[in-house]
C-alpha cells in the first residue's frame, strides 16, 4: 500500500516537474503565447505581450482578442477561426494586426490551435504570434519602391511620346515648306530653259542670218 501511494506520488510530482519546465519555457520564449476560449477571450497570456502590445498579461485576462484589433481586422480572424472549424483543421496560421497600448498597429504571424475537451468539443484556442513588424515594414518598402518605379516609367514615357509628336510636327512642317518651294523653282527654271532655247535657235538659223544679210 505505501509503495503504491510512493509511486503515484512519484507520479504526480515528474507531472508537476513537466508542467513547471513547460510553464518556464513558454514564459521565456520569444514569441507572444496565449489562450483564450471560444469567445476568444484571454485566459492565458505569457509576459511577451508586454514587449509587443504594452500590456501586462492581468490587464488581458477576461478580456477579447477582438478589442485589441480594428473592426476589419476582428471581421478577418473572426471568419479565419469559423473557417478553421468548420474544415476541422486544428492548426492554421495567418497574419493580423492588433492596437498596442500605445495606439500601434502591430503585425504578427498567429499560429493557432483548437482546444478540445476529452468529447471532442470545442473549448478554444491557442497560439503563438510572432512579431512580424520589421517584415511588413520591408515589404512596404519595395511596395513603394516598385510604385515609384511604375509612376517614374510612367512619366518617362509619356515625355517620349510629347518629344515624338513635337519631332514628327517639326518633320511635316519642314516636308510641307519644301514641297511649296519646289514647285514654282521648277516652272522658273523651265522658263529659263525655253527663253534660252529660243535665242539660241534664233543666232544659229541659216535663214535667219540670210534675211538679215539680204536687208
């Protein structure tokens, strides 16, 4: 009897000893851990919220998940979780933004677990986010980056096209001008052509030059 209560006891406290190694890395982990029920209101949260969002875990407790996000936000992990348990998945993960203390938007990357009861029902949830911030702020960057590019192509090509039209309407004004100028120069030289022609007919006629010589 006393070694079977021995053992149980041994039992009891390597379960305890578990908890406690389990309990001491969530509490120093890196990452913002946390549980809630199906409300998604807070029963759990490890200090790491302080870091991120500036509250301490007691400030949380009791409260939802949904009061620290904007409305389009807490429409989004709404419908992410229904959607969740309605396909059965019991890990997802996602990106949302949630208001800090100090009126921050802060992005992280959730990872989220279905809590189950030993029925099988739904008790809530649990997760890990993941400060994401520097990364959004990267990817805002080239997002601009490649916006100030499109606008920049934009604009360069829309100069080309002006100095294109200005360059053609100097050409066809400049064609135009020469076509006008051509054609009385070529009566002008017919002309010349003709009255030289005539006098030149006129000095070496035979008969002309009889006439004359006659008189």
């Amino acid at each position: 009897m006393v070694s079977h209560e021995s053992g149980h006891q041994r039992t009891i406290d390597a379960a305890h000893e578990t908890e406690e190694k389990y309990r001491n890395l969530i509490e120093n982990i890196s990452d913002w851990v946390w549980e809630t029920d199906v409300g998604l209101k807070f029963t759990y949260s490890n200090p790491r919220i302080k870091d991120y969002l500036g509250y301490a875990p007691a400030e949380v407790i009791g409260r939802s998940m949904y009061e620290l996000m904007s409305p389009e936000w807490a429409k989004k992990i709404k419908d992410f979780l229904e959607k969740m348990v309605k396909e059965g998945r019991h890990v997802a993960v996602c990106e949302k933004a949630m208001i800090a203390k100090s009126g921050e938007v802060v992005f992280f990357e959730m990872t989220v677990n279905l809590i189950y009861d030993e029925k099988g029902r739904l008790m809530g949830y649990r997760g890990i986010c993941r400060d994401i911030r520097d990364r959004k702020r990267a990817e805002e960057l080239q997002h601009r980056a490649y916006e100030e590019l499109e606008q920049r192509v934009e604009r360069r090509t829309r100069e080309l096209r002006r100095a294109h039209a200005t360059l053609q309407a100097i050409i066809d004004t400049a064609m135009q001008g020469a076509q006008k100028e051509q054609i009385p120069g070529r009566e002008l030289d017919q002309d010349d052509h003709d009255q030289d022609g005539d006098q030149c007919h006129k000095r070496n006629d035979p008969c002309h030059d009889r006439s004359s010589a006659t008189l």
